[in-house]
C-alpha cells in the first residue's frame, strides 16, 4: 500500500489558499488553540490516535486539565455493538449503511456532567475524543482533528482497532464493514455539523507530533479555491493478488514491491487533497470539498440529483504481468438500494490504457447459457468442489489499447491479464458480487469472499452475446471536429448515468462544464496544460495517465499539449453525469461540449 509515490509532497499539486495564512505545528498548534480564554473541544474523526494526541496537548499546555470524553460519556461498547448489530450483518464484507448519529452512542447525562466539570474547573480545560463537540457548553473553542479514510485503512491494516473496540487482529473486510458501514456515515454527518462553528482545522494523517493546525478561516477558503479551479486529489495505491507491474514502471512506484493491483486516482471519500498553506502543506480528505462547497463543485442540478456526494470514481486496475480478476457483477439500484441502504449502484466501465497481445476482457453471458446449470457450478466451485469453467458461460473478448467497453449493472465481466484498465465508474465501489475467483486466496492467505447468492439475483441473464456485441462493444461516435481536435462519444450505456468524451488533439480544445463536474484523464501523451480563457486559475499541468476534476463552477476551459506533449498526439477522456449539463449562452454553442 503507497501514496503517491513522491518523496515529499512538494512535487504533487496543492491548492493554494488565497490571501495571507498561518499554519502551526508541535507545541505552537496548541498554545494557538488555547490562547483564548475559554474550553478547548478537540472532537476527532474516529481513528485518531487519541493517546498521541492527549500526550502532545499535555506537553504544549501543562496547565491545562485534559477530559477523554470517549472514556468519561460514551456508551458502553457492547451497546454499542447492539445498536448496531442490524447494520453490521453477518456477512464479512456487506452491511447496511447507518443512520445513526453520533449521540446515539453517548449518554446524555454524562455529557451535561462533563460540562458541569468544566464550569467548574479551577484550570483550563481541553476536551479530546470522537464526539467532544457534544458536550453543551456556552462557549468554546473548536477543533475539529481529521484525517482521510485511506490513512485510517493503513492504520487499520497495520493492526488498529475500530473505534472503542478489541478487534485489533479481525480480519481487515471485517474493520472495513464496520468502518464503512457505520463509522464513516456516522463521523462524516457529525463532522458536517462542525463546519461552520470550526475555529481551527487539525491534520492528523501523519503522527501527531507533525500535525499541523490551520484556523477555520483558513480552511473555508481552502474549500473554497478548490472548487474554483482543477485539481488533484492525492491518489494512493495497493497491492492484489492478481496485480501487475504496469504501474510501478509507468509511475513510478516501489520497484520492489511485488505487485499493485488498484489505484484511487479520484476517490474524494477516502482520498486526500493537500493545501498550501503560507508554503506549509496541508493534508485533509478531499471528501471535504464535497461537503462544503458541493454546488459549486458538483454543479447545481448534480448536486440536486446526489446530495453532497462524489458520483464519478476513476481508478486503475493493473493486470499487466498479473492475473484475472475475479468473476462479478454489481447490484441493480432496487436491490442495492432494497438490500443495503445504498441510493445508487455501481455502473461502469473499463477504458483501456494498455494491454498486451492476449488480453481479453469478460463480458456478458455466452448465447445459450442455462442460469440454473451456471449457478450451479459456481456454487460447486465456491464450495471446493470443482473448477469453474468460466470459458463455458462467459464471453471472452479481445481488448486493445483505447477499446472501452460498458459494463451496466447486472452484467457478468472481469478484466483479464495483461491489461492496463482505466475504470470509470460511479461511486459505490465495494458492492462487488464475486462469484469465481480463479481457485485463488487473498493476500492474506483467507480465500476471498464470494457471493454467489447476491450474484444470482443481480445477473441480467439476457446480456448474452448477441446483446453484448450490439449494445457495449464498438461504440464509439464522432460528434465533431476542428483545426486540430476530434471529439468522440465513448460510451456509456444509456442504462448507466456517465457520460463519456474523447477528445483527440494536437492543438488548442475548448471545455465547459455547462455547469456540472467534469472528471478527466490524459490517456495518450506525456503532458497536456488546462488553462482558463480569461485567466480564472493559474494553468495546471497534467501528466500521462493523471486524473483531474474540473469543478462546475470553472466554466470554460481549455487543454492543449505542453512541454513533452509539444507536437504530439494526445487524448483526454472526460467524463459526467449525463442530463445534469445546463444550457449555455449562444457566443459558446458549437464548441467542444
């Protein structure tokens, strides 16, 4: 598991925040934070290292009293883990998602009493933990301690309990569930209640001895210039067992790892999005842009369709020198929604940045197909009993570099070896039904979870041959052309809501957003330029195989080659919810959309 392979941070894009600002760090963060007469509320995103954190405020502020609220307020795990056994399941992957709030894990009565305490105090008082904010005092100054998801899985991984836990060796699905489940639905409602009473901003994703301390002000703005000019969010990477080798020499990642399996290049709930703060960077989860700025981030009319929600993923699947992937399908929306809470489902797309002579991609049913007899072996292979013979049920399609194939949901596929897959896709990316797994375990020695019944029910069982060749392969449109640009209509399907364009250019392209997000990726040449007509935003570079997300509010933009990419062919996809595009003035009609 890695971040973006820099050393440092000074080589990956920050947003710059406007104006003159201070960042803080060590024993300085704190005597910020304390130097107006009254509480301290440090409320954290669960994960937190919390005696980390209560050490290092005991250091910078020796005079000050320090409250665990976790530990003095919060309910006792085990009805904790009652209240919430309905959203955990059984199942080691799939829960349904919470609508719980935070309070409902704490006692009220011990709140009101560790504000009496602190009324009370002859010293100053900080308050620490998940759920601080809770506590009703008349006035107080707030910090709000985050962190992004992908660091709290790391820590996860490394052997970290959920919160107020004793899972500390459970198996990491197990963590996730809990964490994705509940924790994170909890924590993210709680935190969005924070935002606008925030006096200070914590960054927590390294240790705490590093955290570095920003004012509320400072964040808002932060947000703010975000979602007015393009960006990156930091993408992490990890490792598979059927991962390969594209990646680490194309990228650049550790040459002695054994393989990467995924990349999140635009994941904002559980990437991270770096600051520059007076020259001081800043770590926060992108997730925050979304939260705060969501109309003019999203646009209006997706921001009405979604809520403050992130409906476009893009991510790298890397079989090159790897293995199959697993054999799935992912749910219809009644059923996600029906089965686990979830308001939309997992469509996508497989856009080939790579790929070997023998790559093939698993698409959709062979003609004929008999679903019981087809269900019936995967339970048989699921249960030990035999092998799959995917090659009897499945169609294998040949795959070429910049082929993109749709894959609606309900539909039977899996990226084979040796192929270098840009999926893009909507959001929900963990509601995965597995149903063979090439007779392999995971990394972790376990076999990987299938669910063949989940499967079974989901599996659109006329997406046969015939089907697959008419509706989701070759579907590739010209739309228009001009003095050095050719757009095209990749995909996808109408059953899915992406709208997918290629631009291919050796000049200047003009953009708009027509007031909805854009998500985009130089998929062919080493280096591209987005620039603003009227000066807008500062130009922002773009590499090979980079994702980057155009903000609604941006309008009108324009890419052309640049350094490297001088004199050169290149390719960006683009992508966007389809039907929330707003209508644009006469002056702009006729341009690339």
């Amino acid at each position: 598991m890695s971040h973006f392979p820099a050393s440092s941070y000074d080589k990956f894009p920050t947003v710059t925040v406007p104006g003159h600002h201070q960042a803080w760090s060590g024993h300085a963060a704190w005597q910020e934070a304390a130097r107006a007469d009254k509480p301290v509320v440090v409320d954290t995103y669960p994960g937190v290292r919390l005696d980390e954190l209560k050490a290092a405020i005991a250091q910078a502020l020796p005079g000050h009293r320090i409250l665990d609220v976790e530990d003095l307020a919060a309910r006792p795990s085990a009805d904790i883990d009652a209240l919430i056994a309905a959203n955990l399941t059984d199942d080691r992957v799939f829960g349904v998602l919470s609508h719980h709030t935070l309070a409902d894990f704490y006692d009220a009565g011990r709140l009101a009493g560790l504000a009496t305490q602190v009324s009370a105090s002859d010293v100053p008082v900080v308050l620490v933990g998940w759920g601080a904010a809770l506590v009703p005092l008349p006035e107080r100054t707030l910090v709000l301690a985050d962190m992004a998801r992908w660091e709290l899985q790391q820590r996860q991984r490394a052997g970290a309990p959920n919160w107020r836990c004793h899972n500390t060796n459970e198996d990491n699905l197990r963590k996730y569930k809990r964490s994705f489940f509940v924790e994170w639905r909890v924590a993210d409602r709680h935190k969005r209640q924070l935002f606008p009473a925030v006096d200070y901003v914590l960054d927590t994703n390294r240790s705490v001895g590093e955290a570095t301390l920003i004012t509320g002000e400072t964040f808002h703005r932060g947000m703010a210039a975000a979602a007015a000019a393009p960006f990156r969010v930091v993408p992490f990477f990890d490792p598979g067992v059927w991962g390969g080798q594209w990646m680490k020499k194309v990228i650049g990642l550790d040459a002695e790892a054994d393989n990467y399996a995924w990349c999140f290049d635009c994941v904002p709930e559980e990437n991270s999005i770096l600051l520059d703060v007076g020259g001081q960077v800043v770590e926060l989860p992108s997730v925050n842009v979304v939260f705060t700025q969501p109309a003019a981030l999203l646009g209006p009319q997706t921001f009405a369709r979604f809520g403050a929600e992130f409906p476009i993923r893009f991510d790298f699947l890397d079989t090159m020198g790897g293995g199959n992937l697993s054999l799935q399908v992912h749910p219809l929306t009644d059923y996600i929604q029906d089965r686990f809470g979830m308001h939309y489902t997992q469509d996508e797309s497989y856009y080939l940045l790579d790929a070997g002579p023998d790559a093939v991609v698993y698409l959709g049913l062979k003609s004929g197909t008999d679903p019981a007899a087809m269900v019936r072996a995967l339970k048989e292979a699921s249960d030990g009993g035999t092998h799959f013979p995917a090659e009897d049920y499945v169609n294998a399609f040949p795959a070429r570099k910049h082929d993109h194939f749709s894959i609606p949901a309900g539909t039977v596929h899996a990226s084979g070896a040796n192929s270098m897959v840009l999926e893009i896709s909507a959001t929900p990316y963990i509601f995965t039904f597995k149903m063979w797994d090439w007779d392999r375990v995971g990394l972790d020695g376990r076999p990987r979870p299938i669910h063949v019944d989940h499967a079974s029910r989901n599996i659109q069982w006329d997406r046969d041959t015939v089907w697959v060749k008419e509706q989701l392969l070759d579907q590739v449109e010209e739309l228009g052309s001009g003095p050095g640009w050719t757009e095209e209509r990749t995909g996808l399907h109408q059953l899915e809501f992406i709208e997918v364009r290629r631009h291919w250019f050796t000049g200047t392209v003009e953009h708009h957003t027509r007031g909805t997000v854009n998500v985009l990726n130089l998929v062919e040449g080493p280096e591209a330029v987005v620039e603003s007509p009227d000066g807008r935003f500062e130009p922002f570079v773009v590499n090979y195989a980079e994702t980057f997300i155009i903000p609604a509010a941006v309008g009108a933009y324009t890419i052309r080659p640049h350094g490297a990419g001088t004199g050169k062919k290149l390719a960006t996809v683009k992508a966007y919810v389809r039907g929330t595009e707003t209508d644009l003035p006469a002056r702009v009609v006729g341009r690339p959309s």
